[in-house]
C-alpha cells in the first residue's frame, strides 16, 4: 500500500497509537519528546509520547523511548504539547481599528503589505499555526500574504484567504464615515454588489484573483459606521447565489451576520459558518445545529472596544453598537454550546492587536466551554471548517507537524494558552 493510500486509511484515527507511515529514502526524521500530549481528536492527554516527523508530517506517536543513536530530537519532556492552533477569523493585512475612519486610507499598499507580515510571524509565534483571513479592505492583501508565506517570503501561518468582502453598497464591509471628498480607492471596493447577478461576478472574481473561500457581508456591522448589526444587507435571493457561485468552483461561503433574520437566512441559504451571530436567536441555533452549520463568535472583542474605545474617543455609534451586541453574543454563544452546536474558535484580531488572540479561550470556558472543548473549537473543529482536517488541527499520522507547548496543563488552567513556550510549523521550530 502506498503512503498517501496509508495516510488516507490511518490519518485521522482517534486514538493515538503506535502507527508508522512509511516514509520516502532520504526524508529527514525529527523526534518531538512530549511530556504531555493533548490530543483533541480523542479528547485525552496522553503522558511521554515520542513523536516522529518525516519530511515535515507525524508519522508515529509512540511511548516515549529512546530513539536510535544520532537521531535529532526536540526535547519538551517537561511540557504540554498541543497541535498547533488555529483562528478562524482573523484581519492580518490591515491597520488595527482606530477612531479615525478614514484610517484604512492613510496608508500605502505596501505600508500594509509590510504590516501584514509582521501580523503574520507575531501570530505565527503566539501558537497559531493555521487562519482564516476573513477579509482585508484592500481586496488582494490576505491573498498576496497568503503566497508570499507559501513561497518562503515571509514567516507566518498557513492561510485560508477570502480577498475582499462582498457587500453591498455603503454597507458593513465598505470604508465608511469619510470626510467629504474623500474618495475610497476602487481596489477597496473590490466585493461591493447589489443584485444576485453581481454577485455571482463577485465570487468568481475573488476566486479567479486566488481567494480560498467567500466573505459575505450579510448585516449591518458594528465596526462600519452608517450600518445597524441587526439589519440584513444582502438580500436572501444574493446570499443564494453567492453559494451557490462558490460551490460551483468547488469552494465555499461563510457570512458576517449579527442579526437573527440574516443568520437563518444565510444558513437556510447553505454557507458553512456564521461570523459573530452576536444576536442570534433560538430558532437560528436551531437551524444551525440541524444544518452542521458552524458559528465562529468572537466573544473576547466586545471588552477590548469598550475598553479601548472609549479610551481612545471611538465613534459613540461604535460604542453603542457594541454595548447592544456584546452580552447578547455571550449569551447566544452559551445557549449554542448547550445545543451542541459546531464552534470554531474565531477572535476578529485586527481589531484588537494580533498576538492576544489565545485571551479568548478564558472567556469560551466561563461562558460554558469545558477546556478540552475550546481547545477542540481550535483544532479539529477549526480544521474542518476549513476543509484541512486531513492536514491541520491534530497530529495523528499524515498530518503536518504543527505543534505548540506550554508550561502547564492547559485543561486546569485554559490560559496557558496565551503563553506558548514553542512552536513548530511543518517540522520547522519557530519559537
């Protein structure tokens, strides 16, 4: 049998056990000595495992024994090793939020495209190893991070890139609340459409430019000035088409949307995740749990805008805006845990600045997330969101060695996760 064919067979078991995936002659081998190892896909931890990576994938997870004389091997015998972490929404080639709307325009292309790979490698190192950029206000910046840190460029994580937002004129993902005359550059304007048709062009256009997977700007947002989070933009008929678009090329489609009538009809309409559903409804967790429907809630972000925000003299639009929404989204979010809904762990950082994005796990757990679980809502169910659950968000054979540890048991105390002592991304150690 083939290692692909192997792979395919043995990639995704449960349990970890002593598997070995042939390797090719000449790959290079590398041992990782775990500690503890917390596997999501089981949901245990298992104490001393030996971890063998060939060519950049686990091949083996075994007891950990002395490997052969000579070999490389990484020693974290006194750490907690996790696959490496995955956010599921994420702004990497942007400006951080400010009081100024005007501030995505006050900086150059390239001033962003500088900005964006420093983005990448502080988010790389706080242990995440996989994103999905959901969107940059310059249609091609998370597309073009994206490539330049598959050529070897730039140091970051791997990317799932949707280029620009698509929304409809003036709504949540346009630059908004300008001085008059002040013009937005058309490649900011990359995903705007009014009717069905456009966006179907939209789509493919994103996809032809190299997106991954579709932004839809459904609802109003908070952060957009002129638009209500409650308010559904997209019409039912375009939100249909843009999924429909997508899964014609084989891609897919998730949907910014806080109000409870955008939710159910961005879900009833067949995208794979909701962004934020700060006022979701309990008909809407209904919908969502029958349709495998994924919610990725960014429970953290509402206290760093109130907080900073208003230190910093945000617009009271924006405040009240996220005063409305943040305790409902909390509350919506443990309701759907309840149900046993999918959550993809997702923080909107870009907002907030990038390398905080693990402060978000404290607040799954205290709004009714067991730890093993936010930590699955960062591995296994992140990855499948995805599509990469063969590649990303565990470690059994076939998958890519990304690999982070911690000084201490992160399912007694969830916030060791905001202080990863290394990294590793495909085999390579980065911090």
């Amino acid at each position: 049998m083939s290692t692909r064919s192997l792979i395919r067979r043995f990639g995704n078991a449960a349990v970890l056990a002593f598997c070995i995936v042939a390797a090719p002659a000449g790959s290079e081998t590398l041992y990782v000595r775990a500690g503890h190892l917390v596997d999501p896909e089981a949901g245990q931890v298992w104490d001393a495992r030996l971890i063998r990576i060939e060519d950049g994938r686990v091949v083996a997870i075994t007891a950990d024994v002395p490997p052969a004389n000579g070999a490389r091997v990484i020693d974290w015998s006194q750490l907690w090793v996790l696959p490496g972490l995955i956010d599921a929404h994420v702004h990497l080639a942007d400006f951080l939020q400010t009081s100024d709307p005007a501030e995505p325009l006050k900086h150059s292309a390239e001033e962003t495209a500088y900005l964006g790979a420093r983005n990448a490698r502080i988010t790389l190192e706080t242990g995440f190893t996989t994103v999905h950029d959901v969107g940059s206000y310059r249609g091609m910046g998370n597309i073009e991070l994206r490539n330049a840190i598959d050529r070897g460029d730039v140091t970051g994580p791997r990317i799932d890139a949707v280029g620009g937002y698509i929304t409809v004129p003036g709504g949540g993902g346009e630059v908004t609340g300008l001085p008059r005359g002040m013009k937005v550059p058309a490649e900011m304007r990359m995903g705007v459409a009014a009717t069905p048709a456009q966006v179907r062009r939209k789509v493919n256009l994103m996809l032809d430019s190299g997106a991954d997977s579709i932004k839809l700007i459904a609802t109003g947002a908070v952060l957009t000035e002129g638009t209500e989070p409650g308010q559904q933009e997209l019409s039912d008929a375009a939100i249909a088409a843009a999924v429909e678009a997508a899964r014609a090329r084989g891609s897919w489609v998730t949907a910014h949307a806080h109000g409870a009538e955008g939710i159910r009809s961005a879900i009833r309409a067949g995208v794979r995740s909701i962004e934020h559903a700060s006022l979701i409804d309990d008909a809407g967790i209904a919908q969502a749990r029958a349709r495998g429907t994924v919610l990725v809630m960014d429970i953290y972000n509402g206290d760093y805008i109130a907080e900073v925000g208003r230190r910093d003299g945000w617009s009271e639009s924006i405040l009240r805006k996220n005063d409305e929404t943040t305790d409902a989204q909390r509350q919506g979010f443990a309701k759907a845990v309840r149900a046993g809904v999918a959550i993809a762990f997702g923080t909107d950082a870009g907002v907030f600045p990038h390398g905080q994005n693990a402060r978000q796990f404290s607040y799954m757990v205290r709004w009714g997330m067991t730890p093993m679980q936010a930590i699955q809502s960062a591995t296994t169910v992140a990855a499948r969101l995805l599509g990469r659950e063969r590649d990303v968000g565990a470690l059994s054979p076939g998958h890519w060695a990304d690999l982070i540890a911690v000084d201490g048991d992160p399912l007694a105390d969830i916030s060791v996760l905001e202080r990863v002592e290394h990294v590793m991304k495909g085999g390579v150690v980065v911090r």
